[in-house]
C-alpha cells in the first residue's frame, strides 16, 4: 500500500472504498468514532425491526406455538449452518448456543473424551498463558471435574508450542486472534503440527470471527468455538457457537448433557442419550430474542467479500500504525501488535504507562476504544463500518490527549467495574 499520510488522502481512499456502503446498515451515533468493535460490535439497523416481530408477534400473539409455527426449536442449527459457512466449515457442523465459556467446556470435555477412547495415557491441555482467561478459567474447572491425572501446560514466550508437545499431550486450546496484542497464528499449519503430535485442536475464534477469512475446514480443524458480539454484531450477549469436525461429531459427548441435546427431548425418559449430530452440543432452552437479532448481523456478514474486508481490515490497522509513528513519534507508546499483515488480527494495541487515564481521556474526545491490563490501549478497526478518513481522525485526537496532557485530569483516574 502506499503511504496514506495526509487527510486528504484518507478521503478519497473512503472513495474508493468497495465496502464503503456496509456503513449505512448499522446504526452509528453521531459524532464518535467507535474502535470498540471487537469487543462490542455495533447495531444492525434492521435488528430493531426483527426485535420487534419476534417480541409482538411470534412471543406476545403466537405464543407457544412459535416453537413449531416459528421453528424456534432449530433456529440454533439453522443459524449455525449460516455460521458454519461463514468460517469455511464445509466438513463439519455447527450450532449458536450458550456462551464462548460453556462451549470451550463442551468441547474441551468432548475432545477429552475421544482422547480417553484413543490415547488414553495423554492427559494435558495445551492452552496460552497469554489467552484471554476465561479459556484458562474453563480449562482449569473442566480438569478439577474429571478424575486425576489431567493437568494443564500453560504456552508463552519461555515455552513454545513446539515445546510443549510431546506424547502426553491430549488437546491443545488456541485462540486464532490474541484478544491484547492482535496477534494471529496460521491456523492451517499450526493445526497440521498439533494433529501430527497425536494431538487434538480447539480453535478459539471470538475476535476473528467477522474479522479475518477463516477455512475450518480446509485446515482440517477438529473443534472451534467463538462469540456472535464482537465483529458479527450480534449484541450484547448474543449466543456463541460450537462447530465440530464430522468426524468428531457423532462419537464423542460432551459433558453439558441437558435436555435440548437428548436425541428425543419430548419423549421425557429418565435417560441421556445424546442426539445425532450437532444438536447433542446443545443443553437447555436458548434466547430466542438474541438469537434472532444476532442472525441480523450474521446476514451482513455472510454477504461480504471475505478477501476484500480482509485487505481493508489490514490497510485500516496499518494505516494506523504509520500515524501513530509519523504523528506521534514523542511518546511513551509501544506498539505490541506484530508489522507483518500474516501475523495480525484486526486491532492495534498500544502501551502507555498511564494507558488507562489515556483511553478515559480519549473515550471523552469521541474515540472509544478500550483499555486491558497491563498499561494496553487498544483500537478495534472494524473495516464493515470504519474508513481511512476515521482512523486518521482517531490518531489525531490521540495526539491531542497525549501532547496537551489531556489525560491527566482527576475525572480520567478513576475506574469503573467494567474497563
Ligand atoms: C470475548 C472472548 C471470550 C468471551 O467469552 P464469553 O463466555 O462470551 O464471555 C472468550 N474467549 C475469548 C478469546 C474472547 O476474546
């Protein structure tokens, strides 16, 4: 790409924009630049709307009767089939359900158990001491629930994958993109060295989902699981997702074993037996209301071109990059998140010692981005509803919170519950 150095040329880059008119289906605020997208994506215009018929007439008028009339009982498959084709999924099955946490526990304890019939002397979970902690948290209470003799190997700078694989490894948990530094693996080779140390994968996929072209399939992935909220814009707790190798699928349970994922759930017996075929990673009744208004945000994103948001998506973060050196060389920032296009995501993250008074000062001046532990600042550059002349306009006012020390006021040190 050529520099994009001056506003100008930011503007007629928004010109040029293939993706440009994606802007108008989400309801943006005026006056803010939003870079929080990876956290909580925006609203569709025509969720409201969906919102509403699924409130008034399928709830309040229909009733019940919705479960059939509405085929509310497979809009999680029916959704999941729309997921599972947006992430490359041919080869494999999916379902919208529950939460990124409880489907790293089904499917942690679904892998474990493939492994218990195959290698059963293989007792450790890979995961990244770096991965964001849930991953971690859900790993450790999956190994306290199942008898002794699990444990969990923690990769990161002094441990290696490489390393870390050996023969009693049983699964390894990575997330694709790093939720701080917007670091990205290759997933198709990383999958191909994990399977051939007799190891299985579970592909964490919450903040490249909706971000970066993903082919499960033709990485010949074994189990992946990720969030609707952030880059889909499904809203605020919207239902994740659980997508399973066909040839996982039918042979292993997982441990979440509710009634929604019984073979025959109306037959009320007193026994499990888990349903053929992707509704077994099902466990109790689902939310109707955010399902429907999460699919508003998969519909856009299943219509555009993959290669030509990611190409976008890299221009935008690079683009920021390059402002952030020319326009603000003076300053304490260090930049984590890797140069090299193969090995990005779609956010930029910088440090800063008063990173948290920082990102205050400019949420205050109309650029929401978010603030991570330790010192990160970071920018979520969504290129569905983001252009070059916003990213120029956010560097701008993070140099003006930094050169005139914006930051320093009381009001900016003060944290909140959520950050
Ligand atoms: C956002 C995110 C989650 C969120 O998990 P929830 O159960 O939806 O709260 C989990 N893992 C990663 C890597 C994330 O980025």
């Amino acid at each position: 790409m050529t520099p994009l150095l001056t506003r100008e040329d930011c503007l007629s880059a928004d010109e040029r924009d293939p993706l440009a008119m994606y802007r108008n289906r989400f309801d943006l605020p005026e006056g803010i630049i939003y870079l929080d997208g990876n956290s909580l994506g925006v609203l569709p215009r025509d969720a409201a709307a969906r919102a509403n018929r699924v409130i008034h007439q399928e709830w309040g008028t229909d009733l019940i009767g919705s479960w059939n009339t509405h085929r509310w009982f497979e809009m999680p498959v029916r959704i999941g089939e729309k997921i599972s084709e947006l992430i490359g999924g041919t080869g494999g099955a999916c379902v919208a359900t529950d939460t990124t946490s409880l489907n790293i526990f089904k499917t942690l304890g679904a892998a474990l158990d493939i492994q218990s019939q195959d290698h059963p002397r293989r007792r450790v979970v890979v995961a990244e001491r770096e991965s964001f902690p849930t991953d971690l948290y859900m790993a450790e209470g999956m190994i306290r629930t199942l008898d002794s003799g699990y444990e969990l190997r923690l990769i990161d700078d002094a441990l290696t994958l490489d390393d870390a694989l050996d023969d009693d490894v049983a699964v390894v948990l990575l997330t694709q993109v790093n939720y701080r530094t917007g670091r990205l693996w290759d997933m198709a080779a990383t999958t191909s060295k994990i399977q051939a140390a007799g190891a299985l994968v579970i592909w964490d996929l919450c903040h490249s989902i909706g971000a970066v072209p993903i082919a499960l399939g033709s990485a010949n992935v074994d189990f992946a699981v990720g969030c609707t909220y952030k880059y889909l814009n499904g809203g605020p707790g919207s239902p994740a997702f659980v997508w399973v190798a066909d040839r996982h699928v039918n042979r292993a349970r997982q441990p979440l074993s509710g009634w929604w994922g019984h073979q025959k759930p109306f037959e009320m017996t007193v026994r499990y037996e888990p349903s053929t075929g992707i509704r077994r990673y099902l466990t109790g009744t689902q939310p109707m209301i955010s399902l429907a208004t999460m699919e508003v945000g998969v519909d856009i994103a299943l219509e555009v071109d993959q290669t030509a948001l990611r190409t976008k998506s890299l221009e935008l973060t690079s683009l920021f990059i390059s402002l952030v050196e020319e326009r603000i060389p003076h300053h304490p920032l260090t930049l984590i998140t890797p140069r090299q296009d193969d090995e990005r995501g779609s956010h930029v993250s910088l440090r800063h010692p008063e990173g948290f008074a920082v990102m205050k000062a400019l949420i205050a001046n109309g650029v929401i981005g978010d603030y991570r532990e330790p010192e990160v600042l970071r920018f979520g550059i969504t290129p569905l509803y983001l252009g070059y002349t916003d990213v120029w306009d956010a560097v701008e006012a993070l140099r003006r919170v930094l050169d005139e020390e914006l930051w320093r006021a009381p009001e900016f040190q003060i944290r909140g519950a959520v950050t």
